[in-house]
C-alpha cells in the first residue's frame, strides 16, 4: 500500500511540475483551458519490434480534441517518470514502456508499448513424457448484441459467474449477432452462431463446448444476475467432470506493423481418436455505447460499455471447428502434433492489440460427424503458454 501511495504522490508532482514549468499549453492552452472530456494517451501501435526503426506515434486526446501539441508525454524511468521528448518512440531494447500524458495539470492514464524480438517461441514441456492429466479448460460461446435488450441479464450472470472457482477453468468467446448499432459484429462471429445453432432470434444464449443446439442456456423473464450464474455454474461443473484427452501449448506473435499474427501450438494426444484444432482470436475492453437494456436497475451494478471476449476472426469457417489435427483423421495416444496459423490484421477490426488474445480449441467427434471441444486455452499476443497438468 505504501509503494501505492508513493507512486501516487509521485505523479501528482509530476503534473504539477509541467504545469508549472511551463510545458507548452500545460498551463496556458491555446483554446484557454475549455476542452471538456477524459484526457487519454493513445499509441500508434502497441507491440514494436527491437529493431530502432518500427516504432509508436503518441497521440493525446482531451476529450474528442488532439491536444498533442500542447500536452506533455512522460516516461517511466525505473521508479520515476521522466519527460518524454517528442511524439515517436522506437528501441532496440525488447521490454515493456510506460508512458501518460499531462495537459493544463490533467493526467491521463499510464499506457505500454512492448517492444518485441520477433518471433514467440513455444516454451518448454515441464512433463514431456506425460500425456494424460492435462489441465481441462472448457469454452463457454456467448450469443450477444447491443442491440439485444435482454442481453445485459446474461452479461450481469456472466460478471457474477467470473466470482467462482469455475469460472478459473473456462474460457469465453462473444460472438455479436445481427442487430441494429453493433460494430463488434463480424462475418466470423455470424458464422460462429450460425453453425452452432444460435439464431439471432435466440440471443442472448450461452454454449458450452460447441454441443448441440439443444444445450443451449437463455435467459428467463423471471432471472436474476445470481440465478443466471447459478445455471452457468452449475453447467460448467458438469463439463468439467470429463478429462481433457489433449493438452495444448501455444505461443503467439505479432506486431501493427508486420500487419499479422502468427499462431503456433502444439498438442499432446492422450486418447486415440478423431481431433480438429482452430484458432479464434477475442478482444477485450472495447468501449462501446448503446447497449439496449430491459433491466435499467442493472446498470447500478453492471458495466454494459466495455465489452470482452468480443470475437474477431477464426482461423476457419467451414467448419468452424477447424482442420484435422496432424492433417490426420485419426490421431494415436502419445503423438504430439503442431498448428500452425497466420492472421491478417488487415482482414478483422481490432481496437487495441495490446487487449487482444487467441483461443487454440481442440475439438474431439464424439459421434456421427460432431466435434465438441475437448480442450482449449488461451494466449496473448507476444506470450505464450505451456502445457498444464492437473
């Protein structure tokens, strides 16, 4: 609590110093100090390779207005911020930069640009002869729109769901539907919900693994947020009763300016059989009005503005569940088999991929021609992600 308040204090001084100094329109605005709104520090890019060229460009907004001209940027020098001179950051130093901006003794808050060596390697097995006991995460596929007015009960269950011990062992996607006012909808998350039987008439819904469209959970006219997270609680315990026959390991690369992600993983096969492995990428805290809203006292408690887990694109669309793992119909006990995937930026809309990850989902058939998943996890951009076991 100390090192808090110290950080704290230090950063008032900080502002206070450009304000008094004389940091060009810090304490004399050319529009006379009047712009109205969040002061925000916004980067070009998030991720920067260490090569001294690749580099983020700081803008600083106050409100909807550019004040970078008058605004002073600062950087994070060991325990303390320094001025930052200029708009344009480049290294050739890999790690992770804070910076915030100050403007008429306003400051915004800290953002990072990670500078990166390239390529992310897939970590070390810590039990490479191992493979049963696979740590078992499940997928829980929300149906949802802004433009939905009964979503935000799900959204609220969902919150209250994130309380549980559950909630550890799974990993959710959004996938926005059809409805009116809705930019986090995509032609994946549409195909996402159309082949998994969730109809835009339908939403707000809930699937867990990819089962049948008969497993499908709504939401009731006389739900509660805690009613809600009951069933999804109550769901998820059963799917966690079943081992995971696949463990997964994944590491994933990518920066604004190569323009792509590149996806790689690796999958350990515990049980012989028929597998399918994909990959979806998700986007956390878009900011995002017009949530329509049946439940107004809702909004007392629960956030309907930021939105995570916002599907952006799949590695495949036909079948969503992706290719035959190894190439492979079938794969046998003890084979380690490797997924490789590149995303265009270009082709998806994302906001910040400093708040970006992606989902590795390996699918098992179970009977006829359905894959249900068996296993996934999930990795963010730069990082990866060893095997686990329980």
């Amino acid at each position: 609590m100390k090192k808090y308040w110290n950080l704290l204090a230090c950063l008032f001084i900080l502002a206070f110093t450009a304000a008094c100094t004389g940091n060009p329109g810090t304490d004399d605005p050319a529009d006379g100090g009047n712009v109205e709104g969040t002061l925000t520090l916004k980067a070009s890019a998030a991720y920067i390779e260490n090569n001294g060229t690749d580099a983020a460009v700081f803008t600083v907004l106050k409100g909807g207005k550019d004040v970078t001209d008058q605004a002073a940027i600062y950087q994070k020098k060991g325990s303390s911020f320094e001025q930052f001179s200029g708009t344009t950051f480049a290294s050739t130093t890999a790690g992770e930069y804070s910076f915030f901006a100050s403007y008429n003794s306003e400051m915004s808050a800290t953002i990072s640009v990670v500078v990166v060596t390239g390529i992310q390697e897939l970590p070390a097995d810590p039990q490479p002869t191992k493979f049963d006991g696979f740590k078992h995460r499940i997928l829980a596929l929300q149906g949802t729109s802004l433009g939905c007015t009964y979503c935000p009960m799900m959204i609220a269950g969902l919150t209250e769901y994130e309380k549980t011990e559950e909630y550890k062992s799974t990993v959710v996607a959004a996938a926005h539907g059809v409805m009116s006012g809705d930019d986090m909808l995509s032609t994946y998350s549409n195909t996402v919900l159309k082949e998994t039987g969730i109809s835009n008439s339908g939403i707000p819904a809930l699937l867990f693994n990819l089962q049948s469209s008969s497993e499908i959970m709504g939401v009731f006219g006389s739900d509660s947020p805690a009613s809600v997270c009951g069933r999804i609680q109550s769901e998820a315990q059963e799917q966690l009763k079943t081992a995971a026959n696949t463990g997964i390991s994944a590491a994933v690369s990518g920066t604004e300016a190569s323009g792509s992600l590149s996806v790689t993983a690796s999958v350990k096969v515990g049980q012989t059989g028929k597998y399918r492995v994909c990959a979806w990428v998700v986007e956390d805290n878009i900011y995002a009005e017009g949530q329509m809203n049946g439940y107004p006292t809702l909004e007392e408690t629960y956030d309907f503005t930021h939105h995570s887990n916002v599907l952006r694109c799949i590695s495949s669309t036909s079948p969503i569940t992706g290719s035959n793992l190894g190439g492979k119909e079938e794969c046998q006990a003890g084979e380690t088999q490797m997924f490789v995937h590149e995303f265009d930026l270009n082709s998806m809309d994302i906001e910040n991929l400093a708040n970006v990850r992606v989902l590795i989902i390996v699918s098992k058939n179970e009977s006829g021609s359905r894959y249900t998943v068996d296993n996934v996890i999930s990795c963010g951009v730069n990082k990866s992600v060893a095997f686990e076991y329980e």
